[in-house]
C-alpha cells in the first residue's frame, strides 16, 4: 500500500507543479499593504493635527472678536455718557 513507488512518484511530481516563487509574491503584497497602510495613518494623522490647529486658532479669533464687541461697547457707552454730561 504506502510502498507503492508509483504513488510516491506521483505525489513528488505534484509538488513541482506549484509555482516556487508565490511566497515571495505573497510577502511583496503583504509589505505593501503594510507600507500603504503606514502612509495613510500619516497622512491622516497629519490632518488631524491641521484640524486641532485650524479649531484653536478659530477659537482665538472667536474670542478675539468678542473682545471687541466687548471694547466698541465700552467706547459707545462712555462716549454716551460723556455727551450727556
């Protein structure tokens, strides 16, 4: 039964019928999902830095902006006050 030389033959001839060289192929695509994989986190990373930036210098003109609302209220208040003294 498992003596059989045919059989092995068989079975060694199969082997050579795969391709050698997909693991490397397989690896090749592997690395490059890895390396987009990489860039993208960076890049995206990046923007979400540029985001922060952008929603804290927002956050400066819009207190900018209320000081002075804030200073043109004054201003028209004492100038009210002084022509009415």
């Amino acid at each position: 039964m498992g003596s059989d030389p045919q059989h092995r033959q068989d079975r060694n001839s199969r082997r050579s019928d795969r391709p050698q060289g997909s693991g490397g192929i397989v690896f090749a695509l592997v690395a490059l999902a890895l390396i987009l994989a990489i860039g993208f986190f960076y890049l995206t990373n990046e923007s979400r830095e540029d985001r922060r930036a952008d929603a804290i210098t927002q956050a400066a003109d819009s207190v900018d902006n209320g000081a002075r609302i804030v200073g043109e209220a004054a201003r028209n208040a004492a100038d009210k006050l002084r022509n009415n003294n």
